[in-house]
C-alpha cells in the first residue's frame, strides 16, 4: 500500500530535526529510527536535498554533505530552519481546549482522542488541562441525542436559555454540529415551533422519547461534522496531496491514478477544495457532489466573463 502524503511529510521533517540535535548519523540509524528500509531513507534525504526555501537557488535549499552520504552518512550541513513545528506550553493548552470540545461532541473522527491523549501526556500539567475542559459537553447528553437521531425519535430536555431561565421542551434532533468550537444539536422545537441550534452545554437532562421526528433537517446554515454520503474520487497522481487530507480517507495509489474514497458532511465545502486540483479529477461520484463542483465551477466562469 502506498505511503500516504502526510505520514512521509512528517519523517521528512523529522529526519531535519532528528540530525539538528545528534549532528549526524548512518543511513541504518535513521532507518532503524523512522522503522523504514535504508533505501526509503536515501530517497528521503534526496527529496529534502531538493527542497528548501522559495527561489530554489543554491543557497535556498537543504544542503548535506556528499561526501558523506556517499559513505551512507547522513550529516546536515543546512537546514534552512525547517524542522518540526514545537508548541508552546500556551498553544499546547489552547489546542488542547479545541480538541476537548470537539471529542465532547461525539462525532469528531477517533484521530482526535488519540491526538489529544498526546498531547495532555506531553504537556503533564493537569491542572491546566482541567480548567480547558470546563464546559464541555455532557458525553451521556450528547450519546442521548445521538441515539435519538439515529432511531428517528424525539428527545425531552431541560435546557437553559441565553438568559439563564430553565425550560422544558421536546425537539425533534437532526445533526449534532460543531460551529467556532462550540457543540450543537441542530433541531425542530415542538415548544417553539420553529428550528432551533441548541447549545449542547446548556442541556442539563435529555431522556430519549418514544414519539417518531415529523420534521426534516434545516438545510439553511451550520457545519455537520456527520457524513451524510461517501465519495469516490479518481485523479491523476499529483493530486493526492489534496485527497490524502480528507478526514477519513482511504487511498488506493497505482502509481499513476489516485482513487480516494472518504465520508462527505458538506457538499459545497468538499467541491470549493475539489476545484483546486480540477484538471487532474477524471471522475467524481455520486452525481450530487460532481454536479455541486460542476455548479461551483460555472459560477466562477461567470464571474470572469
């Protein structure tokens, strides 16, 4: 199975930062290190050898010593300040605080309880990661609401308003959201009788009901997290660099034609990036995302003309 773009991408920043500190090292070193062959290595440091800062001049590129790697030893000689990015013991916090929220959520994909595991056993301040945690949602509230969307049911709640009175009403749940960081459920208000998006911290009990949803999802605004379809996209190679960011995507490479499979919660939003690597799409299914792109398409044309 061919080596995905960000995976590669991260060695190779990881070899810069790994020869910063230790000066040098042998091929088998690096490759016992990054758990690859010594001819994955050699291409790597190839590829860095020809990369660097724009212009692209001599002097702007990572530079080895040569004779050395003929000798299959590694020695930096230039790294043009590349290097894998380090976070403050600030930022480490603030994103730490992003993740939680979107984890509380329940519909984030498993790559972010995994990365924020990480992160709160590199940061080791308890403390601090509690005081980002405040405030998230309730993990069986939000399991509640999941469970009534996917049975098609209403819910009860006892929710506090913007101005702090308690209410009691029963909606009809659609999606679960995630907007600037903060978790929603997107719904029809029997109490109101009107859409609501109800922030899902403010929910202080939800008992699933027996009654079936009669109304259908508000398509006029919000950002689901929730796949709502899988597309399957075919490109010529030198667009996986778009395709491998796709949250969930599953790539199959034959070295010539890229196809990529993955989960789309917005339409408009994956075709706005799918117009990037145009040229090189040969199809796009299903028929609503290609006609989505197609739209997006002659809107720019009309736009220029």
């Amino acid at each position: 199975m061919a080596e995905k773009t960000p995976a590669r991408v991260t060695r190779l920043l990881g070899i810069v930062t790994y020869l910063e500190h230790h000066d040098e090292a042998t091929v088998a070193q690096l490759a016992a290190h990054f758990d690859v062959s010594e001819s994955q290595i050699r291409k790597d440091v190839t590829t860095l050898w020809m990369s660097g800062a724009p212009g692209y001049l001599h002097d702007d590129l990572i530079d080895f010593d040569a004779d050395a790697f003929d000798r299959d030893i590694i020695r930096l000689t230039d790294s043009q300040g590349v290097s894998q990015v380090r976070l403050s013991p600030r930022e480490a916090v603030a994103l730490i605080g992003a993740l939680t929220t979107v984890a509380a959520s329940g519909i984030a994909p498993d790559a972010v309880s995994t990365a924020l595991d990480k992160l709160v056993a590199a940061v080791g301040d308890g403390e601090a990661v509690r005081s980002v945690s405040l405030g998230a949602p309730d993990p069986e509230i939000v399991g509640t609401l999941r469970a009534a969307i996917a049975a098609g049911v209403v819910v009860d709640l006892a929710y506090v308003d913007a101005n702090d009175n308690l209410t009691e009403r029963t909606i009809e749940p659609h999606r679960l959201v995630v907007i600037d960081g903060i978790t929603y459920v997107e719904c029809w208000c029997r109490r109101a009788q009107d859409y609501r998006t109800l922030r899902i911290d403010r929910i202080r009990t939800a008992t699933q009901g027996a009654d079936a949803v009669a109304t259908k999802p508000d398509t006029s605004g919000g950002f689901s997290l929730v796949p709502q379809f899988e597309a399957v996209i075919t490109a010529a190679r030198p667009a996986r660099w778009l395709l491998d960011t796709f949250p969930g995507v599953s790539v199959d490479d034959d070295g010539t034609t890229v196809t990529a499979r993955f989960g789309v919660a917005d339409a408009r939003v994956i075709a706005a990036q799918l117009l990037t690597i145009g040229p090189h799409v040969h199809t796009i299914a299903p028929p609503q995302l290609a006609h989505e792109v197609a739209a997006q398409a002659h809107a720019v044309l009309d736009a220029q003309a």
